[in-house]
C-alpha cells in the first residue's frame, strides 16, 4: 500500500497517528468507531496554514483598514487604523501575545476596527472580496500565494482521515466566512464544516429572496473555551481527534478526551526557522501541558519532510 503520508518523516508522531486511525477503523480484533463518532478539529492559523509574520485573514483587514484611513482623516490617528496606516505590525503583535497572556484590553479595541472594516455589506459581497484577496495576494516573504500556504503535511492527514471514514473540521479563532470559500479546495472541507468567529448578521426581506447583511457588531469570538463550545454546538458530540498550535486551542484539545475511546491530541511546534518560522510566543501554555497531558508535539522541523 502507498504510504498515506508520504510529507511525514518516520518517527513518533507518524506513528502515533497511524495507530490512532488503525484503532479508530478497527484492526481485526475490534470494531472500530462508529461513523458518527469519527469527528476531526483542527485550528486553521499555524495549525492548517501558515500565520506568520500576520495571519494571512489579518492582511486582508488591514488592507481594507487602510483604505478607510485614506477615504476618512479622523480614522488616521485612531488604532488600529493608526497602525494599520503606518504599517506598525509590532503593535498588531503586541495585541495578539497580550491575548494569549489573558489580556484583551487592547484586542477589544482592535475588534473594534475589524467589525467595521467589513461591516454593512451582505455575505455573499464579503464571500467575493474574501475569495478575491485569497485567490490574488501573495504571502509577504515566503514568496507564493496565500493558497499555497497550507501545509502539505497537514493536508494529507486531512485526506488520511477522510479515506478512513472521519469527518473533518475547521475550528478556527479566524473568521467563519472568510474561510469558507477556499476550504474545500484547499483542505476538501465544506463550509460546513467551518466553526470560527462571526460577526453578528441581520436578515432583510427583499423582492430578490432577501439579503443577509454583516452587522458591525461581535457574534463569538471562537478561541480558548468557546472552541469546546461552538464544536458541540456543532457537531453534538467529542471530537477523537484535535489539532492546534496555540494557548487559543488548550479547551479544544482538552475537551477531545475520552474513556471509551481512542482519541489523539497534536500539538504543532513552529521550530524550522529556515523552511517556516520559529517561534513559540503565544503557545506557552500548550507547550507547557503538552507532556503532561499526553498530546503529540509533532515538530515541523524533525516530523515533516516537507513544510508545503
């Protein structure tokens, strides 16, 4: 048989994988999960595709971010049009490591301008722009576009898990419909199947069927507890399967346990500084629990042949 994953060096990750889905098919011995039972998560930003030096949906932000500063000087002193303007990243990553510390005093401010870069327009006019940027804009400095950006490692467990029966998820602090329209060519997931934040939407009779309108306004933000939360919502049930990179993804990987049933937790290290980036800011926790809690820390660098 070819192997499945051929991205994956041997080791124990591969092996810990492998073995997972041998169990959770059924081996001879045992029956194996039922079909319903064989529910995969993973987060999206540095666990599916790359999110650095920004994840790829807050490029996409800032751009429009910019546009609104130029169309409107009161917004040019006002984070984050301020920093989107002035190309001030560090700030835009001071926000994100001081929300995975637990402090979100400034996330709410950048919240704030998210909500209304995008606000006003109906789903499908967002769907559009979405798709566009994705289909058109390059990553900053790994020179390919932003579709060629998910790791093929990654995408071939997708498919793994797929020809044994399991039904993937996106579970993602990214934006629900922001993902939708390229998930199912990238990772042969349907927008169903794609749990993440959501700004508030508003429905409009019309003579044309009617019109759902993105509203300025929060819906969830799909990160730390409410992942557990918005997956059973979802889906009814415990995920087997989980998989992260951030302190954002603890519940979710936590919340895949079970007693009567095989299960496995990954955990993605960015430690190839040469083929990806290094960097294990806003993961502490994870890295910290990891051991402990019996997850597979699969390491780019040693665990994959090949980053994309």
């Amino acid at each position: 048989m070819p192997d499945p994953l051929p991205s994956w060096n041997e080791g124990r990750s591969k092996d810990a994988i492998v073995d997972f889905v041998r169990r959770a098919s059924g081996n001879g011995s045992a029956p194996g999960l039922a079909m319903a039972d064989r529910v995969a998560v993973f987060d999206n930003d540095g666990t599916l595709w790359c999110e650095k030096p920004m994840p790829i949906q807050l490029d996409f932000i800032l751009r429009r971010l910019v546009e609104m500063a130029e169309a409107d000087p009161d917004l040019r002193e006002r984070q984050p049009w301020k920093a989107a303007r002035e190309q001030d990243y560090g700030w835009f990553s001071k926000v994100m490591a001081e929300h995975y510390a637990g402090d979100d005093t400034n996330v709410r401010t950048l919240a704030a301008g998210v909500l209304a870069a995008h606000g006003g327009i109906s789903v499908e006019t967002f769907a559009a722009r979405a798709e566009e940027f994705l289909r058109t804009a390059r990553h900053p400095t790994l020179d390919r576009g932003y579709l060629e950006c998910a790791y093929a490692p990654m995408v071939e467990l997708l498919a793994y898990l797929a020809d044994n029966g399991f039904s993937n998820y996106i579970v993602s602090g990214g934006g629900r419909d922001f993902m939708r329209p390229i998930t199912d060519e990238v990772y042969s997931i349907p927008s169903e199947r794609v749990i993440g934040s959501s700004t508030a939407l508003a429905y409009t009779p019309d003579d044309h069927g009617g019109t759902i309108m993105r509203v300025a306004a929060a819906d969830y933000l799909d990160d730390g507890p409410e992942k557990p939360v918005r997956i059973w919502s979802r889906t009814g049930r415990r995920p087997v399967l989980a998989g992260g990179n951030s302190n954002g993804d603890v519940p979710m990987l936590d919340f895949t346990q079970h007693d009567d049933k095989p299960f496995l937790r990954l955990l993605v290290l960015h430690d190839d500084a040469e083929r990806e980036f290094e960097y294990t800011s806003g993961a502490e926790q994870a890295l910290d629990r990891a051991p402990a809690a019996g997850w597979t820390v699969v390491s780019m660098k040693n665990d994959w042949a090949k980053i994309f």
